[in-house]
C-alpha cells in the first residue's frame, strides 16, 4: 500500500475513532490526500467502520491497485480492509470460494491452484483484494471469453454505512448487486463474497506468440486469435512511427492440460504446483528525468526484438503470463516522486479509425510509455458503472511531469466519446467530469440506486468528488 504516516510525536492525530492520519495515494503515486485510517481486525468492525464517517465521509481500500484517487478521501476517513482476509469455504462440488473482502487474489490462488482450481477472471496483479475486485468490476486478458469478476460473483455480503448486511445476488437483487460490481466502493463494504471458479488439470498455460509489424497486423491478429484462445494480450510499442506504428508482441493461449506436459517432463510429477517467484527488494525513487522518450523508446527496440518472430505451445508459469511486475512490486517508484498517470479507453468496434488515430497522437508525442497494453472485449454485463463492452481496450502509462499531456489526453478523451467510448474510471486521475455522463449514460440509475443503499452519503472518495459522480 501507498501510504505515508504523518502522526504527531504521540503517534496519534485527532480522527474518527482510533484513527491515525497518514498521506495516501493510488498506484501510480499522483495525486496523494491526507485521511484517517482505521484497519479494522474482524468483519463486525469492518462492516461498523464507515458508521463513524465525519463531514468528508469515508471509503474502503483494499491493497491501493487502482491507479488514481478512487480509494483516498482527502480530510476524510479511509477504511483499510485488508486484515479481514481469508478463504472461508472451498466448495469443490459447485467450483465457488467463499472467501472475505479483504482477502487478496494471491492469497486466494496460493490455496486453490494446488487443489485444481483458478479464478476465472483476474486482473495484471495479483496483488488486488476481492473486494476491490468487485469494486472496480476487474477484467483481464480474457474478456471476450469469461467476461468481468463480477460475472462469476455468486453472491456477496454487504455492509451498508449504517453497519446493517445484505446479502446481493445477480438474480434476487440484481439493481443493488450491478450497481456495487464497478461502483467504486460507494455502494457499501463487501464483507465476504461467494465467486465462481475454473478447474484446472496444471498450473502452466500453453502460450502462442508472435512479433507483429503494424496496427493492421495487431488488429487482425488479436480478432482471428479470439475464436481460439481464451486469454490474449498485446504489448505495443506506443514509440513506434510510420510503417511501424503499432508494433506489438502478442500473447495468446489458454492453461495446459496434462497430455501437453511432455513425457518425462518433471512437472508432470506435481503438474498443479503453485510457487510464485518472490518481489525483488523494492526499488528507491527514480530520478525524475530516468523515464524519458530516449531511455524508454531503447527499451522498446529491445524488448521488441527480444520477442520471438513467432512461437508455438510455450509452457509458462501463472506469475509470467500474468503478473510479471508483481515480482517488482515497488516498479511505480521508477517514474520518480512526481509519479504516472495511467490512461485506458475503449474504443466500440467499427472505430478502428478512431484507435489507428489515438495510436498515432500518443507516437507523436513527446509522452514515453514503456507499459502500454491492447486487449478487446466481449460483452458487456449489466453494470451501469461497468467498464468493458464490445471494443478495444487501449492503456497506456506516462510520467505526470511530461509537457503538454493533459491537453493531449484531454483531446483524446474528446474522440473517445465522440464514437461513444469511455475511459475506466479505476485508473482514472484526471478526466473532466462534463465527460462522465457522456461516458456512462447509465450514471443517474447508478446513483439511484446508490442512494437508495447510503441515503446520507457517508460514501465519497476524492474521485467521487473530483468528478462529481453523486451528482
């Protein structure tokens, strides 16, 4: 977590509660807010933590992932969910976990995967809590085929600001359940959540790669590889120009079976053998200038070129298909104490104008990103506040300091809902609110029902108030 304390010499200030005031951020380290933090200990204390909520009301954070202000609370109380965490029920017969808020995915996946099992969505990092999870309605590299995390949401406790339970299905209270998958947290405080689950026969998956030289290429690829694999991502080379533009190695597969294992292969003896490599020491704040278009655009020759031209049927870990910056945990710390932004769009299908154009206006600029991703998307789900829905997935990440980047977003942001998309508002630090209706039309049954579930609006966060999202 992005935290830093800020107590008086008594290691207390004033707070609701037992509070201690400390600074906080989101994942890329800009902007940071002063709040009042609690940890609750039980689920009774996390369910009653929002009820002592002052003026500035209160939000719950899980492990700090989301990239912006959605889980800080200027001057206000911040609720840290994360020591109410655990698997309470592994029911093998109906392939669901019944685990508690606070509980992170890789907690979750180090007791399941050696049983067989996998969670059938899962973000870049496994360091998300389910609670957050279901917060920010998650998707991953395998959206058009398994859809969001709240998708496989079977059912959920949640607190309300007053510390009365509900139980939410997608079936008995579908208006409730929908509006806290993707809510941001302003809906109430999940408590325990019952998620479906995928079996599986190993803990390797089966990998496809190629090296493609343009946007066209990419484009075709990933929608050809659709109708075969379930998980696919792209890295793009976002410096790339002219005929390059758009240069991407592109991942696609799906977990091994044991007949892929080959004969005499050792994994065969513990073919479900879950041991994540551990982080490496966190690293010290970067200076400022490390991260430029030089050094970034250097790393991207090499790490295009590294890639295989093509390759077939590579057996990989959990860890390096999904989460390899988990294994440096503390990588945020190299953009330098200004910190990123993160920007993730979605572009409708019949756009791809409008992307070939968003691709160009980031090569052009002076703005380097050396993390930049495109995926594409299946269905939509019910969720007003949901983010994915048929189209492309674009996400770059960019140092804050770089001249001219928020007109450039600002613009981007414009063409994106001209052809109806939008931005995801849990990496989000920057958008203009005016955009936010255009965005997600649904906004105002969202609120609704929002209001309906916290009638005094205990709930607000710094994103809630930036972009005025309680209307």
């Amino acid at each position: 977590m992005t935290t830093r304390p800020t107590d008086d010499r008594s290691g207390r200030t004033r707070g609701p509660g037992d509070a201690r005031r400390e600074l906080l951020s989101g994942w890329g380290r800009n902007p940071w807010s002063a709040a009042h933090v609690v940890r609750p200990t039980s689920p009774d204390e996390l369910a009653m933590a929002v009820k002592s909520a002052g003026p500035r009301g209160a939000i719950v954070r899980g492990l700090g992932r989301s990239y912006g202000d959605q889980a800080i609370n200027a001057g206000g109380l911040v609720v840290d969910a994360t020591a109410v965490s655990g698997l309470l029920e592994l029911d093998e017969e109906a392939g669901t976990a019944r685990v508690l808020g606070g509980t992170s995915l890789k907690q979750l996946l180090h007791q399941i995967v050696p049983q067989g099992w996998f969670v059938q969505v899962t973000p870049g990092t496994s360091n998300v809590t389910v609670g957050g999870a279901i917060a920010n309605d998650v998707h991953g590299k395998g959206h058009h085929a398994t859809g969001t995390f709240g998708a496989h949401v079977h059912s959920m406790v949640l607190a309300l600001p007053d510390g009365t339970r509900r139980v939410l299905t997608p079936t008995e209270t579908p208006r409730e359940f929908w509006a806290t998958c993707g809510g941001l947290g302003l809906t109430g405080t999940v408590l325990e959540a019952t998620i479906g689950l995928r079996r599986i026969e190993t803990s390797l998956l089966k990998v496809d790669t190629d090296r493609v030289p343009d946007l066209d290429s990419l484009l075709a690829l990933l929608l050809e590889g659709g109708r075969k694999y379930r998980y696919s991502v792209a890295w793009v080379d976002f410096l790339a120009r002219g005929r390059s533009l758009g240069r991407a190695v592109v991942d696609q597969g799906d977990f091994a079976t044991l007949d892929d294992l080959p004969a005499g292969d050792r994994r065969r003896r513990d073919p479900l053998a879950y041991r994540p490599l551990p982080s490496a020491p966190s690293l010290p704040v970067a200076p400022n200038s490390l991260l430029n278009r030089a050094s970034i655009a250097a790393f991207n020759e090499f790490w295009y070129r590294k890639a295989p031209k093509r390759r077939r049927d590579h057996l990989t870990t959990i860890d390096k298909f999904w989460y390899p910056l988990d294994m440096v945990d503390s990588w945020p710390r190299m953009y330098g104490r200004r910190g990123f932004l993160q920007w993730q769009c979605l572009v409708p299908f019949g756009a791809e104008e409008t992307l070939r154009e968003i691709v160009e206006a980031i090569a052009n600029h002076p703005a380097p990103s050396f993390l930049s991703v495109l995926k594409y998307f299946g269905q939509a789900n019910p969720g007003p506040l949901s983010f994915p829905a048929p189209g492309w997935t674009l996400s770059i990440d960019v140092p804050t300091d770089v001249p001219g980047l928020a007109p450039l977003l600002d613009r981007l942001d414009e063409r994106v809902v001209e052809v109806g998309g939008r931005i995801y508002l849990a990496k989000d630090s920057r958008m203009r609110p005016e955009h936010l209706p255009l965005m997600y039309p649904r906004i105002d049954e969202w609120r609704e029902v929002r209001d309906e579930l916290d009638p005094e609006r205990r709930l607000n966060s710094d994103l809630a108030r930036r972009l005025r999202l309680l209307g």
